[in-house]
C-alpha cells in the first residue's frame, strides 16, 4: 500500500471517478488502493503504483488544474 494520500472534496472526488484522468490511470495499470472520508466531507485517496505515470505529476495536479478551470466557467 503507497504511503501517500492526496485529497479531494467530495465533488472533486465525483468528477475525478467520471474523468478521462481514471482511464489514463486504467492504460497505465495504476488503481485507487483505498479511499476514506474525512469527517468534514474530503476524501482522502490513496493511488498504487502505474507503469509510466506519476499519480501527483500526471493525474492529480492535472485533473485539479481541469476542474478549477471548469468551476471558474461556471461562476461567470
């Protein structure tokens, strides 16, 4: 099991599950090894290892860039 975590409101965690950033961890043959909420409604996800891609570098950091960028959108 990886020691890291990395965490998402629950509406992020919704729209990551749906994004084409899971079928990029899919083709990389790296999964979600755990997940857990957090009392204030984050969860907390803990990526296994991939092939080629790093789960900060490769998927977390690019899907939060996606999704900020689409919640700017929709507020204006």
């Amino acid at each position: 099991m990886s020691d890291k975590t990395f965490t998402m409101t629950a509406h992020q965690y919704d729209k990551f599950t749906c994004s084409p950033f899971v079928m990029q961890m899919y083709v990389d043959k790296m999964f979600i090894e755990s997940t857990k909420r957090q009392p204030n409604g984050d969860i907390k996800v803990t990526p296994g290892q991939g092939i080629d891609l790093d789960f900060y570098s490769d998927i977390y950091i690019p899907f939060l860039k996606c999704y900020n960028e689409s919640q700017l959108k929709l507020n204006f």
